[in-house]
C-alpha cells in the first residue's frame, strides 16, 4: 500500500478490511466481517500482536533446532502472518497456506504482497480436504487457525481430522491450534480427547481467566507423538505481554476427565462467541 489509508472488499465469506496501524508505518489489521483474523507488520514480520499468535509462535520456536528450516503447513492462510513470521525467523523454511477463500487470498495477495515468497505456498482449498491428500510424513508442523466466521468449523474437531493430521507429519512434528470456547469447554474437551488418543502429549496455553472458565476466549493447543518441550514453551507464555498458563500432565487430565473422542458423524463447531469478545470499533 502506498497510503495508510483502510481498504475493504468483499470476500467469498463476507467483507474483509484492512485498517493501517497508526502506531506502526507499515501494519495492517485484516478483519472480516468485523472479525479479527490477522496483524502483519510488513516492516517487521517477526512482530506479532494477537495473544494467541504469540503462542502459536512459541510453538514454531520450540520445535526442532532454534532458526533451522522447518516444513510448515498453515490450516487457515488470512494475511499469512505465521508464514511471514517463519519465513524472518527460520530461513529457508517451506511453508504451504490453506484457506478455502480464494478472493481473501487474493485481496491478501494484492495489498499485502510477501515480501519474499520464496519457501510459501498458497492453495484455495478446504484445509481437512487438503490435508487429507498430502504427502504422508511432509510436515514438521501444522499451525491450524481455521475459523469459519468467528467458529471453528466442526470438520476440524474430530478424531478422524486428528488422524489426518498425525498422517501428515514427521514422527517429532508437532500439531497446534487456536480454538475459542468458554467453560465448561465443550468443544475444546472433545477435542483434547480426540487428540490425546492419537497424539499422546499434548498442552493447552491460554490465559488464567480463560482457563478459570470467567470469559470466552482463545486456547492454543500443541499436540504431538513425543515430548513436548513442556519448559520452553512455560517459560514462553509467562514472560508475554499478557502472561498465560501452559496446563499439561495431571491439571489437562482433570480438564479433559470425561470427554470423549468425538467422531465425524458427531462433532460440532466451535460455540457462537458472546458479542464483542473478538470484534473491532
């Protein structure tokens, strides 16, 4: 963009915005229909805003040897701001974005243009469709932050979308993602569940008044088939602006006692968020 000035269209699933950051020369807040889906900073990609961004970085962070390439796979492209993110981080990465709505993409691609976009793919396609015709063994990491509106599609929250996702990646990969729920967490304690059965470590990261269940708001969760650099990833969310709470071992048993892995034929979506808790003025 040569001018700081907001920009909108309409998208194949509603009007996407893009509002220039006044404190910062060259960063967008990507909203649709009024949602937040993403920050970019094009000076400066390794800057993230969200919460919930954050951690889903830490994530990218802790995974294999600090600054080598990974091969990332991001469910949900928005305005690829963990691409970006990875691409400034870890050179060389080779990363492909998903996201089923070609005309954000394409509004994505015309205003906010990688700066470099070499090592990131994007494809227009449904992120469980994708996935399930990928190379098996291809991926170190798969960040899904798939929101349809402001919910997580119910397609994404079964135990057969986990074995998809397990079949994608390498036996160290690691699966994160960002959800949204509110006690007594009845979409996310399924699919901790559903992921336990097939990952065996897992953590949840989210604030302590989400956690308590006193409001709605965004967990990220990070699965895998071996250890989980449980200490980093503690350390990480503490020391950020807003401090989080990594549960994991017997205090994400407790949370999860009961639930059960929830097949395709019964998952939902995520629950319709209360009003303002992820809208903008």
């Amino acid at each position: 963009m040569t001018e700081q000035t907001p920009v909108s269209r309409a998208v194949d699933h509603g009007i996407a915005k893009l509002m220039p950051d006044v404190d910062r020369s060259r960063a967008w807040l990507l909203t649709v229909d009024g949602a937040p889906q993403s920050y970019v900073d094009l000076d400066d990609p390794a800057h993230l805003e969200f919460e919930y961004t954050r951690r889903l970085a830490h994530v990218l962070d802790t995974t294999g040897e600090p600054g080598c390439p990974l091969d990332v796979v991001h469910l949900g492209g928005g305005a690829l701001t963990l691409a970006r993110y990875a691409a400034a981080t870890r050179p060389g990465s080779r990363q492909t974005a998903v996201d089923n709505d070609r005309g954000l993409l394409g509004f994505v691609a015309e205003f906010l243009p990688l700066a470099d976009p070499d090592g990131i793919t994007v494809h227009a396609a449904d992120a469980r469709s994708w996935l399930e015709q990928a190379p098996p063994g291809s991926a170190d990491v798969i960040v899904s932050d798939v929101f349809g509106g402001s919910r997580v599609p119910a397609h994404l929250g079964s135990i057969e979308y986990a074995r998809a996702a397990a079949r994608v990646l390498r036996p160290g990969g690691v699966y994160a993602a960002n959800l949204a729920d509110t006690a007594p967490f009845g979409f996310v304690r399924p699919q901790l569940a559903s992921l336990a059965a097939v990952f065996g470590h897992l953590c949840l990261m989210a604030e302590p008044s989400v956690l308590r269940g006193r409001r709605f708001g965004n967990l990220v969760l990070a699965a895998s088939r071996r250890e989980l650099p449980l200490a980093a990833l503690t350390r990480r969310t503490a020391a950020d602006a807003f401090p989080a709470r990594v549960e994991h071992g017997a205090a994400l048993w407790r949370l999860i006692a009961g639930a059960e892995p929830v097949h395709d034929d019964r998952a939902v979506a995520s629950p319709v968020p209360p009003e303002g808790a992820f809208g903008v003025g």
